[in-house]
C-alpha cells in the first residue's frame, strides 16, 4: 500500500449530509474515514487516533473550530487542520492560519479543491517523515518536565536543525542563553563557538571595538591588534544577549555583516570574512521599538528568521519542585554538604511563589538556603527568604479577603439583576480593557499575560467591539 492508501482523515461537521459527501470524496481517494458531529467528540477522536488530516468546521454545536486548531496542533505528530465553513469571515481565515492551519476553504467546495489540499497535506507529512530530525538531546541545565517547557522544547529542537538567526523573547531570569546554547549544541555549527555579547554592558565607543576588534593604534589605548567576537564566532555562533540595548549607530554595520559575512576592523582597510549564526535575546518589546524607529526593521527582520518565546516559569508551576531539587543536588555537593530533603511545605511554599524573577530567582534562592543551613538535613519552608514566605502568605489572606467580601456582599434588592450571560460578558469585557492597557495593545504580551490563545483572543476582543 502507498502512503496515501495509509493517511486517516477524520471530518469534524454537524451536517450529516456534509459529512456523507465528504466521505464520498475522501473515500475516492482511497483514503480510512471517520467522523464526529461535535467538537469534544471530534477532539476525543484527534487524541485517540493516528490522524493524518482533520476537515473542521468553525460553528459546531458545542464550540468554535477555530479555538481547537492550537490544542491540535499541539499533539505529538500533530494531524494537518483544514477549515470548512459555509461563512465568509477574512478574520477566521486570518487567524486559522496563524493558528496553524493547513487551508481555509469555504463551502460549497468542488471535490476537485477538496481533493487537492488534501493530497498535498499528505504529501507535505509524507515529506516531513522522512527527513524527521534525530531525537532532542534535552540540554542537562534545562529542568522540567510540564507541558508548556516540552513544547518550547520541540520548537528548540526543529529550529536548530536550521541555520536561520533566532530572536528569542522572554522575561528576565527566564533562562534565554540557557536555550541559546541548547539551539547551538544541536545545530550544525555545535563544534564552533559560542560566543556572547552582552550589549547592554558595553558602551557605544566601546562595542564597535568588541565586535569587529581593531588594529594597533586604532585609537588612543589601542596598544595592539584585537579580534573581534564577530571573527571569533566563525563556524559558531554569536549569542546577542539583550540585543534591544545594540546601539542604533552600529545597526547598520551589523546588518551589513549579516547580508555580507564580511566587516572591516577598526583601523584596518582590510575586511574580513566570517560566518555565524546569530541568536538574539531580549525581554523588550523589540517589534514596538521598530515601530517608533528605535531600532532598525531591516535589521529586525533579519534576526528573526525564527523567534521563541521562553515561557516564566510562573506558567510552568509543575516544574519549580525539579529545579529545586536540581539545584540543591547540586549546591549541596559544592558546599559539600549531606544531601538535604526538601519537605512538603517547602515544596508548597515555592510553587505558591510566583516567581517575578523566574528561573534565576529560583536558582539563587535555593543557593541562598543550601548555605545558610549546613548542618540542617531537612529544608522548610521557614528556611526560605522573609520577602518570599511574606508574599505568599499576603496572597493568600488577599485570596480570602476577596473571596469574603464576595460572599458578604449583598445585592440591592430594588435594581434588576442582569442576566448571568450579560454579567459574564461585562466582566469579560472589563477584564480585556485591563489587560489591553497592560500590554499597551501588544497582541503577544497579552497572550502571555492572559494565558488566552491568539485565535481566542482576536475572537473576543472582536465580539466587543475593540
């Protein structure tokens, strides 16, 4: 049998005429079958099975198409989405394929465009089973094992098969050189360097001199001739660690030596060849900065062939207690301490915290600990920092607090009550006001503030008007 005799294709729709039909079509096709007229039963189905393709519709009974293609997307070998409705809505073709879907296509289609995506979404699986990267090696000082981590994970591991630039992005203490050199160690340049440039240290005069180097004399101290990091990251590498910080008078250089692998030492009429790859960090809104002119857009562009957020670890709860115990493996064999256990309340304690600091905030705390406790064999949660234990303790009088102020309020009896869709709706919307003048109107940070998908939210911000 061929790959395509092979391929499984399960229709998602309410009609049950629309699903005969397209089961026809795909069965012409020589093609398995199988159906679902509602969205759980359908989603239950896309877990269960080895699904190759998925016909979706948008308005099924118990929810929007559209708000799934994530969740599918995100399983293992996850099936191609192809969206079928019988409305006309740019914005939903819009956002399923930024979600991650393989095509839009609206109703009545011909068997003909029917039969078409399918078979290139086949042959775009077949194609990417074949040359499927070896296994990621998990880098050893990247900790955890939650759902949110593995997925960046994935992502790390399918860019480093490429030799793109990177743009990573992220709170500060997220860990971003840590998956800099995970991208590294697992690409094609592992056996060249890795080096960084911490742009936010270096001062304007100074930078140009880092990254080209100079000859001797260049200018006054200049006692001899210096390499550049650009000439010592050939064959690797070069990490741009806070790149939002790269001064706007060098952008235009360093964009030259990105297009041209070549650049010009200061003092030197001379240039140079090198070829790096570059991954840049930063926890600035790098896209806003372009949009005020405050970095360049063509150099923008350039470093982010690909981009990576790296998730807080406040989103990522399931992992604190492995780093923990990581870390304190680790800080106990340096002050060559007995191995401590971590009781419950201490574990309690840190995965209540919500770590404005993220990883590295962790890090250091549970090297603050391990010092301060040498002859201690168990760690409690009173062994942890004063501002920690008193944040955590504050959130959760304010959680009662709340929750008795909500239940000791009582309503005016002489003015109607709203009804309980109305209500929802309103604090929905005064809910996606507070955030919308958080995130400055950033579609992105609003994502990762809320938790909420980008289909979603374009969604909501959309019923109310926004």
């Amino acid at each position: 049998m061929t790959g395509q005799e092979k391929a499984k294709i399960l229709i998602i729709d309410d009609e049950e005429g629309v699903v005969h039909i397209l089961t026809r079509v795909v069965e012409s096709l020589g093609l398995e079958t199988d159906y679902a007229l509602t969205l759980a039963r359908g989603m239950e189905k896309v877990n269960a099975l080895d699904t190759d393709i998925v016909l979706l519709d948008v308005n099924l009974p118990d929810g929007n198409g559209l708000d799934a293609i994530e969740e599918i997307a995100g399983l293992p070998d996850a099936p191609q989405v192809i969206i079928m409705t019988a409305f006309s809505d740019p914005d939903g073709a819009e956002l399923a394929i930024e979600s991650g879907a393989w095509d839009y296509i609206q109703k009545p289609a011909s068997p003909k465009v029917i039969k078409r995506q399918i078979l290139r979404a086949i042959e775009y699986r077949e194609q990417k089973r074949q040359s499927q990267p070896p296994p990621f090696l998990k880098p050893r000082n990247i900790i955890g094992s939650s759902k949110v981590l593995e997925d960046c994970l994935k992502k790390v591991s399918r860019i480093a098969k490429t030799d793109a630039h990177v743009l990573l992005t992220g709170e500060t203490g997220t860990g971003k050189e840590l998956f800099a050199k995970a991208i590294h160690e697992n690409g094609s340049r592992s056996n060249g360097s890795f080096i960084v440039v911490d742009c936010s240290i270096l001062s304007e005069n100074f930078i140009e001199s880092v990254l080209f180097g100079h000859e001797k004399g260049a200018f006054t101290g200049a006692d001899r001739k210096r390499n550049g990091l650009a000439l010592l990251a050939h064959g690797g590498t070069l990490f741009l660690d806070e790149v939002g910080e790269l001064p706007e008078s060098i952008q235009g250089s360093f964009l030259r030596v990105l297009q041209e692998k070549k650049f010009r030492p200061l003092g030197s009429e001379e240039e140079i060849h090198s070829d790096f790859r570059v991954i840049s960090a930063t926890n600035k809104n790098i896209e806003q900065m372009a949009l005020e002119n405050k970095f360049r857009n063509d150099l923008l562009y350039r470093l982010k062939s690909f981009s990576l957020e790296i998730p807080a670890l406040r989103n990522r709860k399931t992992d604190v207690s492995e780093i923990a115990s990581y870390y304190s493996e680790i800080f106990c064999r340096q002050q060559k301490t007995e191995l401590k256990k971590l009781s419950e309340d201490f574990i309690e304690t840190l995965e209540k915290y919500d770590w404005p600091g993220n990883v590295r905030e962790l890090v250091n705390t549970m090297e603050t600990c391990i010092a301060s406790t040498p002859s201690e064999k168990i760690l409690f949660s009173y062994h942890l920092p004063s501002k920690i234990r008193a944040r955590v303790t504050r959130a959760a009088f304010t959680k009662d607090d709340s929750e008795r102020q909500i239940l000791n309020k009582q309503p005016d009896p002489q003015k109607p009550l709203p009804t309980f869709r109305d209500a929802m709706a309103e604090t929905e919307k005064q809910y996606l006001l507070s955030l919308y003048s958080q995130a400055d109107g950033n579609i992105e940070h609003m994502c990762r503030i809320s938790g909420i998908s980008r289909a979603v939210l374009y969604r909501k911000l959309k019923f109310h008007s926004f």
